[in-house]
C-alpha cells in the first residue's frame, strides 16, 4: 500500500482501476489483481482519502482510452468528467513553460514530460502502470510506484 496521501497518476492505473478485465485468456487472473489493487486506490482517491494530480492531457487520453475499451463514448467523457471533478488538474498555461525545459533535461514522449512535470511542480510521486515511465522517474530522481510492484 503507497502510504503517501498525495499522487501524480498516471491514465494507465485510473484505467485499470476503473475498467474491470473482460478478455478471458491465461492473463485473466492478473489483469483481474491489477485491477482490484488499482481500483482500490481509485475508491480512496473518490472517499478523499488522497489527493490526486494531474496534467489536463490525462483528461483527452481517458476520454479516448475510456471509450476505446468500452466501446461507450459517453463512459469515455463521463470518465473523463469524473476525474476532473476530484483531481487537481493542472493545465497547460500552468505547466508549458517548465515542461519544456523538463522535456529537454529528459528527452521522453511529450506525454510522460507531462507527468513527470506535474510531479515536479507538485512535489508529489507518480503512480503509473507504465515501466517506462517508472524508469524515466529513477533517472529524475523522482520517487514513484509502480502498479505491478504493489499487485497482492
């Protein structure tokens, strides 16, 4: 359990914790313990019990994400409508300038230059299903948690 009441998420832990697995393979069971641990922190951070960050660009990418998995538009936006309400989203006028120079000093996607300053700005960790990005964090220097690590 991440112990920190403050979190930079990331759109892959919110999509895992809001969307249940359908597909029925031999990943079934995981997908099915990612989900629960991801939906548990999404019900502590809609009771309040913490706080998440984020850059707008995580309202456009569930939107789409939503409504791709789900095959309902009005999930996607309804998702997307929900998250807004109980995050902190910080938009581009806020972040642009020091995203660029976080994007130079770090040479990822622009997406993950986004998170990472987001994180940095609001001196917070990130929670992120994304191995990657996990990665570019440790290269930051910047503490974060992956979903996988904390799976029971």
């Amino acid at each position: 359990m991440i112990g920190e009441k403050e979190l930079t998420l990331d759109t892959s832990v919110i999509i895992e914790g809001m969307i249940p697995p359908k597909r029925r393979d031999k990943k079934r069971n995981e997908r099915i313990r990612k989900f629960k641990t991801a939906n548990t922190y999404m019900k502590l951070l809609f009771s309040g019990k913490i706080i998440g960050f984020i850059p707008s660009a995580v309202l456009v990418e569930l939107s789409a994400v939503g409504t791709r998995l789900t095959g309902s538009k009005k999930f996607g936006i309804s998702l997307a409508g929900k998250i807004e309400e109980i995050c902190t989203v910080l938009y581009d006028e806020e972040i642009l300038d020091n995203a660029i120079g976080v994007s130079a000093q770090y040479k990822a996607s622009g997406f993950d230059n986004l998170l990472l300053t987001c994180a940095i700005l609001t001196n917070t960790l990130l929670f992120t299903d994304d191995k990657k990005l996990h990665n570019l964090y440790d290269k930051a220097k910047i503490k974060s948690y992956l979903l996988d690590d904390l799976i029971k």
